[in-house]
C-alpha cells in the first residue's frame, strides 16, 4: 500500500494543490497543509483474518481431493495442516498487496480511529500548533481508508462552528469518490481559506511557515 499515496494524484494535480495553498494563504494569516497519506495504519489483523477465511476452506477442499476424506487417518491431518499453512502465507502476501480485499477484514470503527489517530499525529508532528496565531488547518487524507479528516488549531475552533468543517469534508469525500480528487481539494482549500480570511486576514511581513503539500506512504502505527 505504499504508493497508494503517490498515484493519488498525478504531477500536474500536485502542483495546483500546491499553487492553491499558496494562493490561498496569499489571503490569510492561517497556514493550510494538505497531508496525503497511502494508509493511517497497516492493520497486520486484516491480514490475519482474510488469509485464514480463505486458507481454511481451500486446506479443507484440497485435502479431500489429494488425501481423500479429511478425518481418515493422521497423514490427511498433516497434509491439511501443511496446505493451510502454504494458503495461509501465500494468501496473506495477497492481501498485503491488495488493498480492496483487505478492506473487507476491517471494521468501520477501527478504520475511523486509526485516520483519527494518524491526522492528529501528522498535526503535531508536522508542527500545525505551532503557528503564531494558532490557527494551522490540516486536511489530512489517507487513501486506503477512502477518509478525510479535518483538524484546525484553537485558534480557528473558537471562531468557525464543527459543522462548517463537516460540510466541506463531505464535499472533499464525495469529490475524490467521484473520480475528481483534485478538483475536490483545490475547491475545499479555497473555502478554507475563505473562513480564515474572514478570522485571520492577511498582514503585511506574514510568512510561509509550513509545506503546502506533504505526500507520505503507509504508517507503521
């Protein structure tokens, strides 16, 4: 799943995200990054799972076939043990490297608090609350998991409502679900700068103080 994050978006769609967070903080004192991750987590029990549900039934369905009835003396059992295990490793090799069938093996609520865990990791790792103002927006998206998330310094929170945020991560989610990623994004970091704009305008002397675009393959944990 590594390069998912890097096939997410082609050159070309790096570079007008990076010129629309340019353009935008051209407007604003507020600092946008756009952080693309392949995946949140590996989920080494996705693995796990998916392997023995299909290992399990192909052991038993070729130990019938090789060995004849599977309970008839000790040699089917160790044939059938050796069988899971070769379907077993080979299998979980596939789903490491097949991201829509292991999807299957996870549930919706370990994959939101995985992406949870990793946006707000990537906030303070990729220094975002360290802005002068406090008012550092990172759009964290992590492709495996198909999942947007929003985080926005203190400064923000106490001036734009949680429900303005949940709009534009809807409209972002729908684009990239649309096969319009790119479009999604840039338009999303345009109506963010339009709600820092109205809290943080510009001032002269104000810098650049984070990248724009950070594109990042699978995380560890």
């Amino acid at each position: 799943m590594n390069n998912l994050a890097e096939r997410f978006l082609s050159e070309t769609d790096k570079k007008r995200i990076e010129s629309a967070v340019a353009a935008t903080e051209k407007r604003t004192t507020g600092e946008i990054v756009c952080m693309i991750v392949s995946s949140s987590y590996h989920y080494p029990m996705a693995d796990v799972l998916g392997a023995t549900a299909f290992a399990l039934p192909l052991a038993l369905l070729a130990t019938h076939f090789l060995g004849g009835w599977l309970w008839i003396g000790t040699q089917n059992m160790w044939l059938f043990l050796g069988l899971f295990a070769l379907f077993f490793i080979l299998l979980r090799w596939v789903l490491r490297r097949c991201p829509p069938l292991k999807h299957l093996f996870i549930s919706r609520r370990e994959i939101d608090e995985e992406v949870e865990e990793a946006a707000v990791t990537g906030f303070f790792r990729k220094g975002l609350y360290r802005t002068r103002d406090a008012n550092g927006v990172l759009l964290f998206i992590s492709v495996f998991e198909h999942k947007v998330w929003l985080l926005a310094d203190k400064g923000i929170h106490e001036k734009v409502p949680s429900e303005e945020w949940n709009q534009l991560v809807g409209r972002v989610t729908r684009g990239i679900r649309n096969g319009q990623g790119a479009d999604a994004i840039c338009k999303a970091i345009q109506e963010i700068g339009d709600l820092l704009n109205a809290h943080f305008p510009f001032k002269p002397g104000d810098t650049d103080e984070l990248s724009n675009l950070i594109i990042e393959g699978e995380r560890d944990s």
